[in-house]
C-alpha cells in the first residue's frame, strides 16, 4: 500500500460511487493525488478509470462518496466549474481546430481580452508563447494546427489545458498516438509540471511509462478500487495479476472440435491504422482478436468486409479472394458483419424487428423483387422463437428493445443470410449477463454446425472462455497468437500491452 | 405503434385538406365548391404539381433533397418540343427522357459518388438547367402542337377522368408498388433512416441514391411533356414556385425532413392542400404575388407542425410504456 | 497561401490577377481605368451581400435568404421614397427589416433547431415574394438624392463613393471576423461544434448573431442596388443568393466552414465580376454569359468539395504504427 504525503495532497476522492442504468459504473472507489506527483490509473477497458476522472473534473455527478479538492469538499456540476478551481484534463481524442493556429487553439473560448468582445491578440500570442515556454516546446504559436504532426497536436492540447490555472492535470492516454521519442519529449514536460508542484492523474496501460513517470499507481477492475502501489517497485506481473484477477465462472459453455478448413484468411492486410496483418478462421471454431481500446480490431473488420479502404494485401473468402471488397460482395461470398455500435451501424432503431432482420437477405428471400409481409414475418417468427428474443411481436420497433434482445435482433438477420463465417464486433458490449450466455451458447452452436466466427473483443474472460484461438493486437499490428490451452490472462495482457513488438 | 402512427399522420394530412375545403367553401361557396372548379383543380391543374412532388418527396425520404426539377423540367421541354410538334413522338419522347435521366444521372453520381452535399449539388445543377434552357430559348416562342398530342392530357380514355390523371394515378401506382412492396424499396427506406447501417447490410446503397435522382429527372420531364400539351406552348415561365410547391408538398403532406418515413400518399395530400391554397387564393383575388409568401408560410408552418407531431407521440409513447412497465 | 508579413494574400488573389490580365489581351477595350472602376462598382452590392454568406458558410451553415432580403431592401427603398417618407426613416426601416429576417432566421435554426436548408430556403421565398407584393410585381422607379448619391455619385478621378462606402464595411467586417470574440467563436464553432462546446462556447448565441448580421448586411445592400439604378426591382436579388455563395466558396471558405474569412471573399467577388465583364466585352450574348459563369461556379463547388472531402479522408488515414 503507498503511503501520501498528507501535507501535499491536493485531491481525495473517498467512496466514490457512480450508477449508470444496468451497471454500476464505481463502487466505493478511492483516489488521492499529492501535488508534484504522477499518479498512474491502471485496469483494463470498462475497469472505470475514464469514469472516474470524468466525476473529479465534473463531467459526470457522484452518486455517492466525496470529493476533496484543494483543502475543500467540492461537487463540481460541470466542466467550466473544475476548470476555474484549476482542474484540467486532456481527453484521449484530439479536439483542436486543425484550420487556427496554435495560440487560437490555446485560448479558445477563453481568449484574452482587451475590452469587451475585442480580443487582445498581442496578448494571446505572448501568452502562447509563455506557455509554450513553461513547456519547453518550440512551435511557432502562428503555426496552422494541422501542419503539426499528431505529436506535436497532442502537446498542443497539453498547453490548451495549461492556459487555465491548473493545479491538478488529467491526462487520458495521452501517449497512445505517439513513438518513443515523442514520448520523451511528453515525459519531460511531465516532469516540468511536477517540478512546478502540479499533481498529475496520468491514465495508461503502457507498462514502460508506468515505471518511468510514474511515482504510484492505483489498480481499478470491474468499477473497483484493488491497489495502490509505488510505481518504481512494482512488477509488471504484478500489476497484471491486481488487473485481471477475478475468477472465471461458468458463462462460457464450449463443446471445443477439430475445426476445419480455412474460411477466411487476410495476408499482409494494411489500411487504415493497421498493417502487416496475416489472420485466419477456420470452419468450427471462435478465434478472438483481442485487444485494447484503439489497437485497431475494428478496422480491420471494416477493411475485410469492404466498407473501408485497404492498402495493402488480400482477403480471401473459402479459398477465392475477393477482388474489390464491398459489403455487397462479401456478403455474397458468404461474410457477414455485426458492428461494433449496434444502434448506429447495424440496426434501424425506428424500423420493426421484421424488416430488420430480412434487411441483409432481401434478395435471396424475395427472389422476384416483391416484398411478402407474411414472409417476413414468418422468418422473423422463427428466429424470435430461435433465438428465445423477448417481444411481443415481429412488428416492434427495434429501438424499444433491451440491449440484449436488439443484438439477437442482429443476429438473426445475419443467419437469415446463411452467410458461414461471421464477424462479431464487441458481441456482448452492453448486454445483461443472461443474455451473455445465451449469445455465447448461440455461437458454439452455430460452429458446431460448420460456421466460422471471429470474435473482436475487449472483455478477458469472453475471450478466454469462448476463443478456440486468440490473436492480440497492440497499436495496429499482432503482437501474439495464442491457442486455447495457452490462453490465460497474464498471457494475453503481455501481448496487449507491453509484449512483444512494443520496444522501439 | 408504427402503422398507426403512420396512418394517424396521413389521415391529419387529409383533415387539414378538408378544412381548408370547408374554409373555402365558407368564404366563396359560389366559386369555389362547383364541380367544374374541383375538377379543374384537382384533376387537370393538381397532377402537374404532384407528379413533381413525387420526385422531390422520394429525394426527401431517402435523406435528400432535389432543386433542380422544375428546371430540368423546363429543358427537356424545350429540348423536345420541336420533335412534338411535327408528330415524332416518339423521337420527342426519347430527348425527354434522356433529358430528364441525364440530369437525374449527374445529380445522381455528385451526390452518391462524389459525395456532394444534395442541397448544394441539385442547387447547382438547377442553375445549369435553368441557364441552358434560357440559351436554348432565346425568345423563340414554340407554339401549336398537333391535337392527338394535346389529347395526352386534354383527352379522357376514360370517360370523366382527364388523361392527365390516369397518368398520375398510373404512375402513383407504379411508384407507390416500388417503394412500398419490393426489395428495391425496402433499401429506399433504410438508406432514409441510416445509411450507414444499409450499407452494412450488404445492400448497393450508393446505387439506390442514384436512381432516386434520376427517377425524379423522368419525372420532370414526363412534366415537362404534358405543360406543352396542355399549354400548346413551350414557356419557361411554367417553372413558376413548382420547387417551393413540391418542397411545400411534401413537408405539409407529412414527409419528416430528416427522412426515413412518409409515403407518396402523404405527397398526394401535400400537393392537393397546396393547390387548394393557391386555388383559393386565387379565387379570393389574392394578387399571385402573394404565392411566395404563403408557400414559405406554409413550409415554416409544417416544420413547426412536425415538430409538434413529435412532442405529441413522444409523450403517447412514454404513456404506454408506463402502462406496459406498470402491467 | 502567400505570406507577406501579417497579411496573408489568399491564392485566389493570383487568380485574379491571372484573369484580369487574361482579359486585357482577349480583349483590347478591358484595359482602361474605366473598365477597371465599373467592375469596382459593379462589385459592390454583390461583396455586401457575400460578406453575411461568408460567415453563415464559415459556421458550416449557409443563408439562402440573402437574395430576398436585397430585394426586399430595394423595393421597400423605392416604395417608401415615393410616398414621401424622410429618407432617415426609410434606413431605419430598411434595417429594421434586415434584423427582422435575421432573427427569424437566426431563432427558428439556433432555438429551434429548425433544418438551416429548408428555414433560411423558406424565408428566402418568403421575402421573395413579399417584394413581389411591395412592389406590385413590376419595378418601382424613384428618385431620391440621398440614394442617388450613394449609387452613383463620384469623387474627382471617377471613384465611386459606392466603391468607399463598400470598403468601409468590409474593413469593419474584417475587423470583427479577426479582432472579436464573435469572430475567432464562428471560426471555432464551424471547425468543430462538439471542440467548440467543450469549450464553453456558446454556439446557438453564435449561430443567431451570424443570421442577424446576414439579414443586416443584405438589406444594406438592398439600399445600395436601389441607389444604383434609383429603382426597386423585386427580382433584383434573385441570383445573388447563388452568386454570393460562388464568391465566398470560390474566396476560400469551404462549405464545411471552419476557415477563409471575408478577405478571400473579396477576391471571390471581384473573380466573377471580372469574368462577367471580360465575357461581356468578348461580345457573348448575356444569356450564354450566364451559362458559362453558372458551369464555372458550379465546377468550383464541386472540385471545393470534392477536396475537402479528401483532406477530411486523408486525415483519418494516419497509420498507428509509426517510425520504425
């Protein structure tokens, strides 16, 4: 357990509950951050650590617990509020103005004024420059944002968080789209902050940086407050075994088979933020694609199926490839798609759950181009019945469904297809655990009868119990494969976050 | 809850109409409520603004919009008169046509290739159309089409029914089957309500927006074709407010903006209400400056409407799911 | 862009000049002071105009109305003149009108999220037809000192004071575009509104002021075409809404807003001037005139859009795994 420094401690969070509906976002979590130090938030995707920033700088309410900020209980209401107590945060997604220049970039919202409405752009600029001083960074602040590079945009942001009076700095991944050595420069702005007794809240799960920034780390697992240790003394097996500890229960009901031949196989696939990706999927089996929030998965989904651009390499389809992927051709070579978001990409939220599910097969049902109400709703009677989706009818609105049933909604329509191997994106994303199982049920019974099914995924145990194999991803490239008897937690996480392919 | 919803919207539509009618009637019963003025307005003068409408309500439903109508409208006229009116119609019927679907093409492929935004691209085609078919003009004044032509929209092959509307309900029928009851309709009205999730689906979304557009340009020329023979000139000037008209149309018919529900029964309703308005306030001898006017009144007044309708189910809709949370 | 210290002289700039020299050799009588004045002239009402659109561009929304408003700016000008109305009143009214239509505009999109497309589509028929009915269908001539001045009285030399009159707005557009809260707040809301918001901008505030400057400077301009040619004419504004947009995307500010500003907006204005009077020297019947400048407009557009659709693509398009 690290012991603070109570004279220095600038912030406390005690007991920190927060609900959102169907889950419980944190329980009981705590956090206390001592000025001039980087404390590090560890866990996994949905552990909470975004949650809970987001309740110190007010972006979202707590449901219960208190706030202890700067020798004063607070509840902050909303972002403007921390601001102006000297909270900052720098999110994970770049927010800046690619067309303004650096120094109207800084101060937007915010500018210096010389009288009412009239901006002192003299001052702006020199403002800029002094805190791009204090940041020992040399950009021009009439330098246009977008010819800097990410890096550079990233430290941008960094400054746009300092041009408020900040005493204590939140940063979210901030290193997640930066090389090493922009990290060095990253690291010793860090450690000017620091020097200047700013307390810093430093979100990653980049296992080098933990050590050589950090001076504690506390450890969040399923919305609950496991650890606090110091930085320098703490081991990555550690770190890993406090991340992912809980025990497996009995979800995942797998009758694992030989599998077959190969359905779907990619060779040296790149495109948009991945490359040199070489999978397979074989008929019978689940094979998983693990990996953090932005490693890529998705992309590469999207790429396959044909709705975004490929650069580089080849899909092939049950042995041919597909020449010039759009979705249209591989559904007709057989592929189907469930996304990632549900409510945007894959379903019409105000259409019934009829239309829904004959959308993907509208050609192979109605072979003479005319609807038949009858039809369709007979098949969507089937898979209702199939798939055990709980609604009154076939004509209910897809949007009035729970989570769960709306996946199944999903689901049904791309086994109306017939299509054999299937892509499943974040299949249990949001869904109640009864459902879970009955999903995970679903998919082994459907390789059982001869389909394929690659399963992206960021839930651990999903993945170890359902995966035949599992192939990990690590900022846009596979860093490990992994078969069933070798799946185990620590494993996958080495590969996720710090394994091979990270040292640069 | 959909259907009825639907069904409640349309049956509004129609009320409005009725009252209006019955406004009418009040104020000028003697001009207004005679069978020939009805006829006149709901069999020959409506099927003109309708059958544009029904283009411009197919763009509105798919999440689109189409300006350029009622000039390409104007240029396949132009284009084809001179073959109408030595009696090749069919040679006329083809300019017409490639007219209308070349306009419709080019709209087509800016919007769903090139990815233009609809408003700025059909806008822009307008423009072109519009200036073409001034260049082509030039002050020449064509006049006097041969009378089995005019007969295409002056002559009753059944008895009672100008020719004009059998066209119209043909192709309301046509039109109503397509997008109602086949697959190629059924993708019409997912790309309307997410794009995105259509062509997940695997379905050709790109190529549907396509022919919305060129759709809406056989339509405008098919207009096109019958104001020369019920006017027996070529005249640009019949382009009028058909745009505001047939945007009017489809908003106050119960055609939502942002797209995805609405039928061409809603656009029928529209178009009859607008054509009502002008009809009466024709009658009431309201200066024709005034259209403009009451037909941007009537669009701002059918967005404020919708938005109402809105509020309206959202509460019904909360209503029953307490009932179904409480049984 | 070119840089010349702080002043940055839009490519556009290039364009024209290319043009106006293109011009000169094309044909002989485009070269005098003459010449060069009357298109200063014939730029103006159109630059006023251009100067709203360019800001509801710029927060990635546009004004159709503008047109209607000139008109509607014109013929009230005429109308009221002739029934003896002191000309002091007749601005005030005139600009009344423009705040009127502005903030019609600027509530029914900012307060109630209207469609912009359809709203300001709407109130452009609206006004376009309530100038029709002002004005009694046809226009309205009227003699005014006042107004004549404005339109066609000169300094010594042949300079309009139009032409004056004209740059003083701009320059004070200008400076509110580059030097105001509201200036850098349309630049931040049309470059990103969720960036915008979590800066604690207030983007509906923006949005209207945005629509009533618009309807303000419309009308301005309404006064001065009437002053031009001392007459209403209700149809008067009816291609500037098109136009307008073509200066200010040709200028540099691109649909999707965020950048440009009245500077390039400027060089757009004066890019179709200039073509429409080379054309017209060239000897090419108005009607072919207008054909030609509406495919070069249109082409513009598309090859804006179509670029800035792939800076937006190529954006994205940053492969994760970076220098090896």
């Amino acid at each position: 357990m690290y012991r603070f420094n109570e004279e220095n401690v600038i912030l406390r969070m005690t007991d920190i509950t927060k609900r959102f509906p169907g889950t419980l976002a944190l329980d009981h979590v705590r956090l206390t951050c001592e000025k001039g130090k980087v404390h590090v938030l560890l866990g996994e995707n949905g552990a909470g650590k975004s949650t809970l920033v987001k309740v110190v700088c007010g972006l979202y309410s707590l449901d219960e617990g208190t706030e202890w900020y700067d020798g004063k209980e607070v509840n902050f209401s909303n972002v403007k509020e921390s601001m102006a107590a000297g909270i900052g945060m720098i999110h994970q997604e770049l927010s800046l103005l690619p067309e303004r220049t650096v120094a109207q970039n800084i101060f937007a919202g915010h500018e210096p004024m010389k009288r009412k409405g009239i901006i002192d752009i003299k001052k702006m600029i020199s403002d800029s420059q002094a805190i791009l001083d204090r940041l020992g960074l040399d950009y021009d602040p009439n330098a246009l944002v977008k010819k800097l590079s990410i890096a550079q945009q990233q430290m941008v942001e960094v400054a746009k968080a300092l041009s408020h009076d900040v005493k204590l700095l939140i940063m979210d991944e901030p290193t997640s789209s930066l090389t090493s050595k922009e990290i060095r420069t990253l690291f010793g702005i860090v450690r000017r902050l620091t020097a200047e007794g700013v307390a810093i809240i430093y979100i990653s799960h980049r296992m080098e940086e933990i050590q050589e920034i950090g001076d504690c780390v506390t450890v969040m697992r399923d919305g609950q407050y496991i650890d606090t240790v110091d930085a320098k003394t703490a081991t990555m097996d550690d770190l890993i075994a406090m991340m992912v500890g809980r025990k497996l229960g009995k979800m995942y009901e797998r009758n694992f088979q030989k599998p077959e031949d190969i359905i779907f196989e990619t060779r040296n696939l790149a495109g948009l933020r991945f490359k040199n990706v070489n999978i397979s999927v074989r008929s019978g089996e689940i094979v998983s694609l693990y990996g953090l929030v932005g490693a890529g998965r998705s992309e590469i989904a999207m790429a396959a199926f044909g709705y975004d651009p490929i650069d580089e390499g080849t899909v092939l389809l049950f042995g041919k490839e597909i020449k010039h992927p759009t979705p249209y051709n591989c559904v007709k070579a057989g592929m189907g798609f469930l996304p990632e978001d549900r409510k945007t990409q894959g379903l019409h939220l105000a259409m019934p759950i009829a239309d829904n599910v004959v959308e993907a097969s509208l050609g192979k049902i109605f072979k003479r181009g005319f609807l038949n109400s009858k039809r369709e709703n007979e098949i969507a009677e089937k898979y209702i019945n199939d798939l055990k989706i709980a609604t009154p009818g076939a004509e209910k609105l897809v949007g009035e469904l729970s989570g769960g049933n709306q996946q199944k909604v999903v689901i049904a329509k791309w086994l109306a297809t017939g299509c054999k191997f299937l892509i499943f994106d974040e299949p249990t994303r949001g869904i109640d655990v009864g459902a879970k199982s009955e999903i995970y049920k679903l998919m082994d019974t459907l390789v059982g009868q001869g389909y394929g099914i690659l399963m992206i995924s960021s839930d651990l145990q999903e993945v170890i119990g359902v995966s035949d194999r599992c192939y990990v991803m690590k900022d846009g490239l596979i860093t490990g494969e992994l078969e069933h008897q070798e799946l185990t937690q620590e494993r996958i996480m080495q590969f996720a976050f710090g394994g091979k392919g990270a040292t640069e | 809850m959909q259907n009825k919803k639907q069904i409640i919207n349309l049956a509004s539509r129609f009320l409005i109409l009725l009252i209006l009618c019955v406004v009418m009637s009040f104020l000028r019963p003697d001009a207004f409520l005679t069978a020939n003025n009805l006829r006149q307005v709901l069999l020959e003068q409506a099927p003109f603004t309708i059958l544009i409408s029904f283009g411009m309500s197919l763009c509105i439903i798919s999440h689109g919009i189409d300006i350029s109508l009622s000039s390409t409208m104007v240029l396949s006229a132009y284009l084809s008169a001179n073959a109408f009116l030595n009696g090749k119609y069919f040679l006329g019927a083809l300019i017409a046509i490639a007219v209308g679907g070349g306009f419709g093409a080019l709209n087509g492929i800016l919007i769903s290739k090139i990815k233009v935004p609809a408003f700025i691209a059909t806008y822009s085609v307008d423009f072109i159309a519009l200036g073409l078919a001034y260049v082509i003009c030039d002050g020449k004044y064509i006049y006097g089409f041969p009378d089995s032509f005019r007969a295409l929209v002056t002559g009753e092959l059944i008895p009672g029914l100008p020719n004009i509307a059998l066209v119209t309900i043909v192709v309301f029928v046509i039109l109503y089957v397509l997008t109602r009851f086949t697959n190629y309709g059924r993708g019409f009205y997912s790309i309307g309500h997410n794009a995105t999730a259509t062509k997940l689906s695997g379905i050709k979304a790109d190529g549907i927006v396509c022919s919305v557009y060129i759709i809406g340009g056989l339509l405008a020329a098919l207009t096109g074709v019958l104001y020369l023979a019920r006017l027996n000139s070529a005249d640009p000037s019949i382009r009028g407010t058909l745009t505001m008209d047939s945007l009017a149309a489809s908003l106050i018919g119960g055609i939502p903006f942002s797209g995805g529900t609405g039928t061409l029964a809603n656009t029928i309703a529209g178009a009859f209400i607008i054509v009502v308005i002008r009809n009466g306030m024709n009658i009431l001898n309201v200066p024709t400056t005034w259209n403009q006017v009451v037909v941007g009144v009537v669009i701002v007044f059918s967005l404020f409407y919708e938005a109402f309708m809105d509020k309206m189910f959202v509460r019904l809709a909360a209503k029953n799911k307490t009932k179904e949370q409480a049984a | 862009m070119i840089k010349k210290g702080k002043i940055k002289i839009p490519g556009i700039a290039l364009f024209v000049i290319v043009l106006y020299i293109l011009f000169c050799f094309i044909a002989q009588s485009f070269f005098s002071w003459y010449n060069f004045v009357l298109i200063l002239r014939n730029s103006c009402t159109l630059l006023i105009v251009s100067l709203g659109m360019t800001w509801s561009i710029l927060i990635a929304q546009t004004d159709l109305s503008v047109g209607s408003v000139m008109s509607m700016g014109a013929v009230m000008s005429a109308v009221m003149s002739n029934a003896g109305i002191p000309t002091v009143v007749i601005v005030i009214c005139v600009l009344a009108m423009g705040v009127g239509v502005g903030s019609l505009n600027g509530i029914l999109i900012s307060k109630f999220k209207f469609d912009f497309w359809v709203t300001t589509f709407s109130t452009m028929s609206i006004f376009a037809g309530l100038a029709l009915v002002i004005a009694n269908g046809a226009t309205v001539g009227f003699e005014n000192k006042f107004y004549d001045f404005i339109g066609n009285a000169t300094l010594p030399g042949g300079i309009y004071w139009l032409i004056i009159i004209t740059a003083l707005i701009s320059g004070i557009c200008i400076y509110v575009e580059r030097n105001t809260e509201f200036g850098f707040n349309m630049f931040s809301v049309g470059g990103c509104e969720s960036a915008a918001i979590d800066s604690g901008i207030n983007v509906a505030k923006n949005q209207f002021l945005v629509y009533l400057f618009s309807g303000i400077l419309s009308s301005i301009s309404g006064i001065l075409v009437a002053g031009m040619s001392n007459a209403g004419a209700p149809t008067v504004g009816v291609d500037y809404t098109f136009t307008a947009m073509a200066a200010v995307v040709i200028g540099g500010t691109p649909f999707i807003g965020g950048k440009g500003g009245i500077v390039g907006t400027i060089f757009g204005t004066l890019l179709l001037r200039i073509l429409t009077s080379g054309l017209s020297m060239m000897g090419i019947a108005p009607t072919w005139q207008k054909a030609i400048t509406g495919v070069i407009i249109v082409s513009l557009i598309v090859v804006d859009v179509v670029n800035e659709n792939r800076v937006v693509k190529n954006g994205l398009r940053r492969i994760y795994t970076d220098a090896e």
